[in-house]
C-alpha cells in the first residue's frame, strides 16, 4: 500500500544543467564530490546518491543545485503554510465524500495499481543504506546464513522487496510482502522477479484483528514500514501497532518512514481534500496523513496519542514521492514510561525508540526561482526483550 506522490514532475537530482566553470576533464580538489559538477569528482552517478551531505550553508548560492539537506522553513514559509491549513479547515470535504472514502480505503487503492502499475514507483534503493539491519540480515553469514525474516506491511507493486532479493545472500531468507490491496499483490505476483524461495506475498490489512497469512507471533525480525502508516485513519492506528508488535521477535525492530508535518504535500492541498487535521484524501481517493516528531515518538512508545496533544513538528530540524531519500535520525533509546501522562489506560504496546528523526529537504526549480519544502519522519523502534 504504497503512498502515491502527488507531485510527480519534481524529480530529485543533483545537479544537471548546471553553468559551473569547472572543465569536464578538471577536478577541483577542494570541493568535496556532493558539491561538484564535474563527471570526474561528483556523487550523483553513485548508487544510491548519498543523501543528507549537502547543506545551504550560504543562502545567496541557493539556486547552484536542485536540492539541498536539513533546510529549515522560513517564517516566511511557515506563515504561508498556516494561511494554507486554514484554507483548508474552511474548506473540507463533504460529510458525503468523508464516509466514501472512509468506508472502503481499499477500493480506492485498487483502482490506484490499476492505473499506475509496477512502473509508477521507483525501486526504493536507498532502504539498506538508511536501514542497515537489512544488510545483516540479507548478508552471507557463516553457516550459509542464518534464518531470517522480513515483513513489509504496504507493499505495494513491490518497490521495496524487490530490491531487497535482489541484493540478498542469504539463502535463508523470506520477506513476506502484505498489502491490503489484491491488484497491488497480484502485480508483485507477476513479476519476473518473484521468486516463491525467498518472497510470499499476501493480501493483508494491518489494521484488522487477524495476522498476516503464514506469520505467527514473535516470528519476525524485521518490519518494514515505509509510506503505508500514513494511509491510515487515526482510529487505525492503534490495532496496528499492537499487530506489528505481535508478529515480532522479543528483540525485532521496525523500520519506519513516513511524511512529515508541514511537508510540501500538505501545504499544497487545495479546498475539499481536508478530512481532519492533518489527513487528508487525494485526487485518486486515497488519503494520507502528515506526523509530528512527538506524535510518533508517543505513538511506539506506548502513550495514546491524544488530539491536539503535539507541537506543529515545524520548529524542527523535496515532488511528493517518497524514494531516493534518506534521513538523520536521533540516536539512543526511548520508551513512553517516563512523562507518560496515561500509560496506565493505555492499551499500546511500548517499543523502544531506537532512533526517531526529522528528515527536511529543499528543492529548487532553479529555471523558475522556486523553493519547494520537503519533510519526512524516519525511525526505528524495538520491541523489548522482555515483553
């Protein structure tokens, strides 16, 4: 269940078309290569591009490339972003469209892979180099690998697995790839690539009261959360948190990418998307919801999250799609046990916050002087040892 971008033209690049002075046979040895144009000495033809390196340090040179790391708004940018969501507020869906769109979010997500199959999405390269508990676990060991096993909840037409199996070693592997959707499961059926040794995917909803087909509780090492948490509805939330904390291991972690408050994708949407604050239904009939550092960080760590409870997420440190991006996170380990304000009626389970951050990104169209703000969630939470 893959979240479509909604701004599809913005592509991420590093740099094309650039009027640098340096000569294609020169390299300037004091620019370092994130910073480069030249063919010789830049990062943009590694894979994947090493996000998070290329900081605005001087604000005058701004429009030298399409993208830059860790930029935060302006007051400029949040004023109008605020003028925004008050449009919004004003203008929100009817009560008719809310309950059909509600009522049956799977529908809509059928006709989505409908129309836009395996080809929509870019193969999320990025995810070993972010997570890297996917490189032991896909990782030759001694023994010829140890058993291991993935779950990826929202797995769309497969742009994350895939990509997973294809730089695996590790002949004991199984990534179980579940998706609500039955078209999105059958188009990673189809593919070329499925390989039943090593992938089984299942139609499944995170949010029922019933585990995925084939896992059992406490079987699994890793799960895989990318741009499907925002798919649900608030009231979802907490049966599928308690699911994910079913299926995994006393020590299993969960790799989690999101959107973020404030991200270019809210801001944008016009009159009669806003369902309620924060989530919102998108041209195609699917929704999508925008989180706050502490809303997140409350909702694994075990304290129900409350309406109205979290800060803006805009006081924190790029086309609305969701790959080719990478994240700086918080180290060390949380729980929800010290400042909880109601853990004792509180039926979430409680997972260490391994690392919880806030990923920003500046685009630039440099052609028309545009600054475009991007801002994703990026975690991993684990499930104690001791439950």
């Amino acid at each position: 269940m893959s979240t479509p971008p909604s701004l599809t033209s913005l592509s991420i690049s590093t740099g094309e078309g650039s009027n640098s002075a340096i000569e294609p046979n020169s390299v300037s040895p004091s620019l370092p290569p994130h910073l480069s144009h030249s063919p010789l000495n830049n990062q943009k033809v590694s894979a994947p591009f090493q996000f998070g390196s290329r900081r605005l340090v001087d604000p005058s040179s701004v429009y030298e490339f399409n993208a830059w790391d860790h930029v935060a708004p302006s007051a400029a940018d949040l004023s109008h972003a605020e003028a925004q969501y008050a449009s919004q507020r004003m203008h929100p869906v009817s009560s008719f469209d809310a309950a059909r769109f509600n009522a049956n979010p799977v529908k809509w997500w059928n006709k989505f892979y409908t129309n836009n199959t395996s080809n929509f999405f870019k193969d999320r390269k990025w995810l070993q180099q972010e997570f890297p508990v996917l490189t032991e676990l896909t990782s030759a060991q001694d023994g010829g690998g140890s058993k291991a096993r993935i779950l990826e909840i929202g797995a769309g037409a497969g742009n994350t697995a895939f990509p997973i199996l294809k730089a695996n070693q590790n002949p004991n592997l199984m990534i179980y790839a579940c998706d609500f959707s039955v078209t999105a499961v059958n188009l990673i059926r189809a593919s070329v690539d499925y390989d039943e040794r090593f992938i089984q995917a299942e139609v499944w909803d995170v949010s029922s009261e019933t585990l995925p087909p084939s896992v059992t509780e406490n079987s699994i090492d890793v799960v895989l959360l990318i741009f499907i948490f925002s798919a649900l509805s608030p009231q979802q939330w907490e049966q599928a948190v308690k699911n994910v904390y079913r299926v995994l291991k006393p020590g299993g972690e969960v790799c989690f990418r999101d959107y973020g408050r404030g991200d270019l994708a809210q801001v944008r949407f016009r009159k009669g998307r806003y369902m309620e604050e924060n989530f919102y239904v998108r041209g195609d009939g699917t929704r999508v919801y925008f989180f706050a550092e502490d809303q997140l960080r409350s909702i694994w760590a075990g304290i129900r999250a409350v309406a109205g409870e979290f800060k803006d997420g805009n006081d924190q440190d790029g086309p609305a799609g969701e790959h080719n991006e990478s994240s700086e996170g918080l180290n060390g380990v949380e729980t929800g046990i010290e400042n909880s304000k109601s853990l004792e009626n509180s039926t979430l389970p409680i997972f260490e916050i391994l690392s919880l951050g806030v990923d920003r990104r500046l685009l630039v169209n440099r052609q028309k002087q545009l600054r475009m703000h991007r801002c994703w969630m990026q975690g991993r939470f684990r499930k104690p040892l001791k439950t």
